[in-house]
C-alpha cells in the first residue's frame, strides 16, 4: 500500500512533467485565459475609440431635457433641425418634437439611445416608462453574460480533460511507453489515478490563472466556486476520456474521443438547462454553475466515484 | 499530383482512423448530433427584431394577452401598475406591444441597419467542424506518435499527394455527413433551398486544412487535438466575425474571408454569385496555401517565416509584460471609458497575486520543459547579509523616491501605482511571492539565458517610465545574483522594497 502511495506520488509528478515539456498542451492551458483578457481589453479600446459616440441633437428650449440627458451620459448639440445633423451623419441620434409627439431617430441603437428615450418619456408622461442603468453601476446583466463566458472557458477546460485522459493513453498505447509504464510492480489502477490527479492538477491550475486574469480584469463572482465545478469537470472528463480509450481496444482515438466530447457538452447541457439537479452531478455542475449555482458535495463524491470507475476499467480492460 | 494516389492516401486514412470493429460509432454520433439540428423543423427567428414580445416582471394585466412572460428576456418590469421597464435592449416586438397602451409616447426611428441572423445550416457546419477534432488530432500526429509517418514519407507518393489525401479524406467525409443532412433539411421543408449548401464542403475544407495545418508539427495526438480544440472554435469565430464586418465594406470582401467567407455561405448570408465566387476563390487559396505549409513540414523544411532570436527575445519580454501588466493595470480600461467605479471596485490584490503567478508559471513551466532545475543555488549567509544592505543602499541612494515593486513615479503611472502600492498586498504575501515571482524570472531564469537580456527585460517590464533607476537597480541585482546566486538578488530585492517603506513612512 505504501509503495502504491509513494509511487502515485511519483506517476503524479512524471505526468505532470510531460504536461509541462509539451508546449502545446501548456500553451492550451494557458492562453485561452490570457487570449481571453486581452480580447476584452483590445475589443473595450476599439468599442471605446469607435462606437462610444455620445452626441445627441436636441432641439433648443429645453434646459431642464439638456441637464438630464447630460447626467445620463449624453454630449447635447442644441440645433434647431437635429435632424439634418443625423442626416448628414454628423450625430448618431437626434430627438426633435413633431408637433405634440417627441421623435428620437438613431443610427446607433444602445445604452445612449435607450438613456435618451428613457428621458424623454419621463418627459412627456408617456404610457410607459424606461429605465436604464446608470453609467458606473455594476450591472446584474454584466454577471450574467461574464458567467456565459467564464464558463465558456470552463467547458473549453473539461474538454481539455477528455483529450487528456484518451489522447494520452491513445499516443502512449502506439509509441509503447504505456507497456513500459505498465511493467512497474504496482497495481495498474495506481497508474490511471496518477494520470486523472495529474490531468486535473494542471487543469486546475489552468483555470485557477485564468480565473485570476478575469477576476482582475473584470471581477468574477464565485471564483472558488467556478475553480471547483471546472476541476470536477476537468477530472471527471479525464476519466471518462481514460476509461473509453481503455475499453476500447481495437479502436483508435477519433471515436472515444468524440464521444467523450458530446458527452461532456450533453452533460454540461443538462446542468444548464436543470441547474438545481445539476449541482450534485460532477459535469452537469458546471453548467449549472452558469446559471451561477455552485456544485454540492454530493457532485465531489460521484466525481470520486468517476475515478474509482475508470481506475477499475483502465485496470480491468485495458490491453 | 496523381488521383490515384491521392485516393488511397484518402481512402487508407479514414480505414485507419474510422476502421475497425467500431468503424460504426463515429457516423452513427455524427448523425445523431446533426440530423436532429438540420432535419426537425423549429420555429427560429430570421433576425433579432422577428423575437417574440417577451418581458421579465410582472407584466401588467392588459399586456398578459401580448407579451409571454421569459426570465431570459432583455426586457423587464419593474412595476406593473404605472408601466416601467428595465432594459438593455427592447425587440420590436415587446416595443409594439408596450405602445398599445393609451397615453403620450414617444416615436423611434432607428436607422442603423438590422442584422440579419444565419440560417440553421450554419450549425450543421459548425457541428460538423467540431466533429472533426478528433481525426485531425489523429491523421497527422497520431501516425508521427506511432511511427508510421515515416513509413507513409517512405512510399512512393509525394509529400503534396500525402498531405493533399489527408484533406480529401475528411474534407470528403464531413461534407457528405453534411450533404445528407442538407437533403434532410430540404425534404423534410424544415429548411428552405438557396445557396448554402455550396457553404458545406467550403467549411469543411478550410476547416480541415487549417486543423491539418495547426497540427503539422506537433509530436502526438494531445499536442494535435489540444492545440486544434484551442484554434479551430477561435479561428471560426474571429475569421467568421472578420468576414461579417467586411460584408459591411464590401459583401465580396466579406465573402473571401478564409473559412469566415465559408461561414457566411453556409449560414445563408453570402447568396449573390459574386460572393459565392469570392468565397470559393479565397477558401481555395487559403487550403491551398495551407496543405503546402504542411507539405513544407512533412518536407523537414523550416517554415517560410523563421523568427530570428532577437525577436524571439522581443517577444519573450512582451509575454512577461503582458504577463504582468494586463492583470494589473488592464482593469483601468474602463476608467478610460468612464466607468471608474467599475476599475475602482475590482479588487487589485488579485491583479497583483495573478501577475506574480504567471510568472511563477513560466519559470517552472520552462524549467520542466529544459529538463532543468530553477538554478538555485543554497543560500549562503554572506550572500543574503550583502544582499539586504546593497538593497537598502539602493532605497536610499535612490532617496526612496522608488515605487513599490518596481514602478517609477509618473502621471501615466498614477493608476498603476494604486494598483501596486504598498498597501495592496500584506508584505508577507510581497515577500512570499511577488518579489521571488520577480526575481525567479528576471535573476533566476532570464539571468541564465542571457544577462543582458534580463536587465533589459526588467527596465522594459517592471520599470518602463523610470529607465535609470530601473538600469541601475537591474545591474546591482543582476550582479549580486552573478556573484552569490539568486538569494543574494531576492534578499537585496526585499531589503530595497523594506527600506524604501520604511524611509517613505
């Protein structure tokens, strides 16, 4: 037992070794979280010198309209046509009356557009009112759509794991070091562990940077939770990937591979669209963790029981 | 090149991928995914403004009969009694809807043009190129992995025939999964004929030709897949995102976009013949040039491009700046744009944490890659006591005037500074791990490979506005672990950062 023990300890540090000498795999793990921050601040800096256009025509005789309009963002040009301003696409909106009726023409529709109607029919008392959120609040919006994203990566990282599991037992059953791995005095059950808590490790670190550069960049909730729903992910995909790859022993990766793929996503799918169900299941957990509800202990231990599974298949079926 | 050839590279890459006794699972998955997303007729929207009339809240009694309650509705009521919304976006739908109420209103006129939406074909495509990871992963790397690439190199076929095979194989088989789902589509009425089933194959074949591409050079199948997996979704989204801007410019351009045009074809937005052509012509010069890229690295051949080892220098400085300064100074964008509460409420001990640990990464990333340890040497007493006094020295010679962890002062750098002062980190977490986190990379890893290159790239990293100090402190670091190893460096690095403190406080 003890010599099992200490040789897991050593399989761990081999596996994750070869993780880290394959530069493509280190650079998978690692640019979807850097590429990712840096898209959102070269696309915040193109939407800021391209499209945040915060001029509005207005016709004259409204100061009490101006200094609202003002507090809301908005830059007001008093002409007396607004509208041949936005015409000549000088301005990207114009509001002007047309007899007791106000008129907003746009061409750029968005917070600005919809700060300005909002205005206007506080205005007038109109049959429904508008309201937009104001410039520096964090919106509840902004949580929803930074958790599509956050777990968009999350599913890029558990699928990680299924090329983890099945490719690496596929390269290393063809280039005959698994029969060199294999020939140690241990249990072969010591040797898939090794590679799912390795696979994990590095996918947890993975998302652990990743993580950090969101939460820096643009604050994301629930970190600890999002770190554990994509390591159970991560883990729970190694062995499923692992285990497939073993159980099939006159097949080459493509299968196993693609089914491990739909799976996963099937899984995560199902955990999205049920969340409170999803939480206590190892994939499903992440998303669920979109809809921003974290994984139970219940989905640890069937992650647990994942591994023991696949352990026990690698041990059994493998060839 | 010989189609007889190119048939049996073809037809022997898909016996070896697909074959065996479970040659039946890869079709089977494939049309279970794709036959229910091209075959059943849904009811999808055309455009954004064709959206139901839907709203959050409690809507209010005389609009039940209009807007159908949805919790993932842009739109939402906040009371019910005097109509008042919430939204970020409002359809037109739930628009013309709101305006059956009696009272003043106002009219909106919106000019900017509506974007129209892809057809469902355009999913088929995708799910499709998604299916391919796995035989892509295989095709090339898997045979390199097993050493029957050198066989294959070995045969008589040239090295364009074995490469140009490998595309036809797949480029073959995911346009047949996807023709038969398009004549599903079409018998079954769920989706309506025009040009984009001509999009099919041209997705395939770029998509395969650049997975084939990504792939030419990795050594095993988990490099291959891991780098495709990475590329491919993203290539798809920014070509297809590239293509859909241009169309704007110029709905030619647009169309030759490389696998972006092919993506417009097949989700039905590129229909005209000029487009068609020009999605064909720039696809197949794009699979053409790619499949000669991999035929140049079957070949041994160096690529067309070799980085020569300043830039690749140049670029190593670059990663360990963007490294460090996206986590860290990258939330003041949205002061930029206006919104600094947002910057001011992002916690800055993450950003600081983040920087220190992607460099921690890279050293030890690097170092398992060498086979190398860190380059450590055991500390010596002398080292560290030298160390901490030149340190302190250098707080006072500098009149303590040095930003925190290495920033100069400066009006650009003002945001920075609050991101990296003193009070951000407690100085166990600064002595723990950002300081060795600088120090391993900058005196620890970049020292080894070249001196200079590490005083450059710690001017240019940690002290960009403030070049003397950050030359002169470079130099005495940068000497000191020279002459008493990496401790010695670390040591005078804290006694700087001690001292400076101390006299500022």
């Amino acid at each position: 037992m003890s010599r099992d023990l200490k040789a897991l300890g050593w399989l761990i540090h081999a596996q994750l070794l070869r993780i880290a000498r394959e530069g493509l795999v280190v650079r998978a793990l690692i640019w979807p979280g850097l590429l990712t921050a840096l898209t959102l601040v070269i696309s915040s800096t193109v939407v800021l010198a391209f499209y945040a256009d915060n001029e509005l025509a207005l016709e004259p005789g409204h100061p009490e309209l101006v200094a609202q309009l003002e507090e809301r963002g908005l830059a007001v040009i008093e002409v007396p046509d607004p509208r041949a301003l936005l015409d000549r696409e000088e301005v990207p909106r114009a509001a002007y009356r047309e007899g007791e009726q106000w008129v907003l023409a746009t061409t750029r529709s968005g917070r600005l557009s919809l700060a300005t109607e909002g205005v206007l029919r506080e205005e007038i008392g109109a049959n429904w009112k508008l309201k937009t959120p104001k410039p520096g609040a964090r919106q509840v919006e902004l949580g929803a759509t930074l958790r599509v994203l956050v777990g968009m990566l999350g599913v890029l990282y558990a699928l990680y794991g299924v090329v983890f599991g099945a490719a690496a037992l596929s390269r290393d059953r063809g280039n005959g070091s698994l029969d060199a791995d294999l020939s140690l005095p241990i249990s072969r059950g010591i040797h898939a562990l090794a590679r799912i808590l390795a696979s994990s490790l590095a996918l947890g670190a993975g998302i652990a940077v990743t993580l950090g550069l969101l939460g820096a960049l643009i604050g994301v909730e629930q970190p600890v939770d999002w770190w554990s729903a994509v390591t159970l992910a991560g883990a729970t995909c190694t062995a499923m990937g692992l285990a497939w790859m073993a159980a099939s022993p006159g097949e080459s990766l493509t299968g196993p591979l693609s089914r491990g793929m739909t799976l996963s996503l099937g899984a995560i799918t199902l955990g999205f669209g049920a969340p409170q169900i999803g939480r206590h299941l190892p994939l499903a957990s992440l998303g669920a963790m979109v809809k921003g509800v974290p994984p139970s202990f219940l989905a640890w231990v069937l992650c647990g029981l994942c591994i023991a599974g696949a352990c026990w298949v690698f041990d059994r079926k493998l060839k | 090149m010989r189609p007889a050839r190119l048939l049996a590279v073809a037809w022997r890459d898909l016996r070896l991928i697909s074959g065996g006794r479970g040659w039946w699972k890869l079709p089977a998955l494939a049309a279970g995914l794709l036959l229910p997303v091209g075959v059943i007729p849904l009811d999808i929207p055309t455009s954004l403004e064709a959206l139901p009339a839907r709203a959050q809240g409690q809507i209010p009694e005389s609009l039940q009969a209009l807007i159908e309650p949805s919790a993932q509705a842009p739109v939402g009521f906040t009371r019910a009694e005097e109509p008042t919304i919430r939204a970020t976006r409002i359809p037109l739908a739930t628009r013309e809807a709101l305006d059956t109420l009696p009272g003043p209103s106002v009219r909106i006129e919106d000019l900017g043009s509506e974007p129209e939406l892809p057809g469902r074909s355009l999913l088929v495509a995708l799910l499709a190129l998604s299916l391919m990871t796995g035989p892509l992963a295989e095709s090339l790397a898997g045979e390199r992995a097993k050493g029957t690439l050198t066989t294959l190199l070995a045969a008589g076929i040239s090295r364009s025939e074995l490469a140009w095979g490998k595309w036809l194989a797949w480029t073959g088989s995911a346009t047949l999964a996807t023709a038969l789902v398009a004549i599903g589509g079409l018998a079954s009425g769920s989706q309506e004929w025009g040009p984009w089933p001509l999009g099919l194959p041209l997705v395939a074949g770029a998509a395969v030709a650049l997975g084939l591409w990504l792939g030419r050079s990795a050594a095993d199948e988990v490099g291959s897949a891991t780098r495709t997996m990475r590329v491919l979704p993203m290539a798809a989204l920014l070509l297809g995102g590239a293509a859909w801007f241009l169309r704007g410019i110029s709905p030619a351009l647009g169309a030759a976009v490389p696998l972006g045009g092919a993506l417009l074809v097949a989700g039905n937005l590129a229909v005209s013949p000029v487009e068609l052509l020009a999605a064909l012509v720039g696809n197949g010069l794009a699979i053409t040039a790619m499949l000669a890229g991999v035929t140049r690295a079957l070949d041994g051949r160096p690529p067309w491009v070799d980085v020569p080892g300043l830039l690749r220098d140049l670029a190593l400085i670059g990663a360990a700046a963007l490294c460090w300064w996206l986590p860290i100074i990258g939330p003041g964008i949205w002061g930029i744009a206006g919104n600094a509460e947002l910057s001011a409420s992002l916690d800055p001990r993450v950003g600081l944490a983040t920087g220190a640990l992607l460099f921690l990464g890279i050293v030890g990333i690097d170092a398992a890659r060498l086979h190398t340890s860190t380059g450590l040497k055991p500390p010596s007493l002398l080292g560290i006591s030298v160390g901490f006094a030149a340190g302190g020295a250098l707080a006072v010679l500098t009149q303590w005037e040095l930003p925190e962890l290495g920033l100069a002062s400066g009006e650009l750098a003002e945001m920075a500074q609050l991101r990296l002062g003193r009070g951000v980190l407690p100085p166990v977490a600064v002595f723990a791990l950002v300081l060795p986190a600088q120090e391993l990379l900058f005196r620890g890893w970049l020292q080894r490979r070249s001196p200079l290159l590490a005083l450059l790239a710690w001017v240019l990293v940690c002290t960009p506005l403030d070049p003397v100090t950050g030359l002169i402190s470079g130099l005495l670091l940068g000497g000191l672990s020279r002459w008493k190893g990496w401790w010695a460096a670390l040591a005078a690095h804290l006694g700087w950062w001690a001292v400076a403190g101390l006299l500022g406080a």
